[in-house]
C-alpha cells in the first residue's frame, strides 16, 4: 500500500482556491494541476508500505492526534519549489503555525515508535496546486511568477483530524482512498 497522512480542505477552501488561482491556471494551462478533490496538505508521506503496516499507523496516528486541540491554519501566498526560475511544483503556503509544526512533529514521532524514518528536512506546509512536467522557457517562468504574486487568498482553516489515504497509482493520476480519519482531541 502507498500510504500518506494529510489534512483535507472542505468544499469552501476549494472554492477560494478554484477562483484564487484561476489567473495561474490561465497563464500556465500546460502545467500538471492538481485536480480539486485531490488537494490537501501533505503531513507525512510514507510511501509503500505492508499491509500489515496500516493498523500501526492507525494508532500511530491516533496516538498523535488525541493530544492535540483543533488548530486553525492561514492559507496565504503563492510559491514554486525550488522557486519561480527552476519550478517543480507551484504550491499555496500555509503560514508558520506552532501547533501545526507540533502536531506534524508529534506524527513524525509516533510513526518513529512505528518504525518509519523521520523525514530529514523541515516542515513547509503547503498545498500543492500544480507540477511542471517539462521543463518551461524562462519568459513563461517569468510570466508564472509574476501571475503568482497577484493571486490574493486568504483562508483560515480549522483542522480538526489528521486524515490517512491510500495513494494508488494510475494512468489517470493516482486515486485517493481515505483508510482512517483521527480526529484532534480524541472526539
């Protein structure tokens, strides 16, 4: 199974980012975006993994989540990683939250009690929006650019469990199947 842990955005926070991010979609309609009911913001992803491996990390996840009170997180500017002149991935930042980063740390570890490696690099949480299959002439990576400093969204979210998907890859794109949900705070 190919597993990852995220937070889902409900229908309201994909309208904001559907009319957000229409002007990006219209300058840049050759990129990979990512379809609506596949956004989210990545927490962990873990790859493939046993079968028997999912009911540990059910309650690993639900170890992490009962600890923590819902949270809110601000979805705010646009981005590319590395960045606009090499982009890979445009994504929409959610801002440095510290009960975010303790609830993703808090994961990390009750997956480390797991037996799952610790991702090596900080925490940016972000929202993917689209992938940059081939590689783009610099004049349109510009124009990205310049269309991604104009979107203006503002969205507060209230995360209230930590959602883990089974990722099944496809020629389509891959299909999302919600395994578990662990709702903050043990509700």
């Amino acid at each position: 199974m190919r597993l990852f842990f995220a937070i889902e955005l409900g229908d309201d926070v994909l309208d904001l980012l559907d009319e957000a991010t229409a002007l990006l979609h219209a300058e840049a309609p050759e990129l990979a975006w990512v379809p609506r009911d596949k956004r989210h913001l990545t927490l962990k992803f873990l790859g493939d993994v046993d079968d028997s491996a999912a009911a540990r990390l059910v309650e690993a996840v639900d170890r992490a989540a009962v600890r923590h009170r819902p949270v809110e997180m601000h979805i705010r500017e646009v981005g590319a990683f590395p960045n606009f002149r090499r982009a890979r991935v445009v994504w929409i930042g959610v801002e440095q939250e510290p009960r975010l980063e303790l609830l993703h740390h808090d994961l990390e570890l009750a997956c480390a009690e797991e037996g799952f490696e610790v991702e090596g690099r900080p925490f940016r949480p972000h929202i993917t929006l689209a992938r940059v299959r081939a590689p783009l002439p610099v004049e349109r990576l510009r124009a990205l650019a310049r269309a991604a400093r104009r979107v203006r969204m503002q969205a507060n979210v209230q995360v209230e469990r930590i959602t883990l998907f089974e990722s099944t890859l496809a020629p389509t794109g891959a299909r999302y199947r919600r395994i578990h949900a662990a709702p903050l705070g043990g509700r």
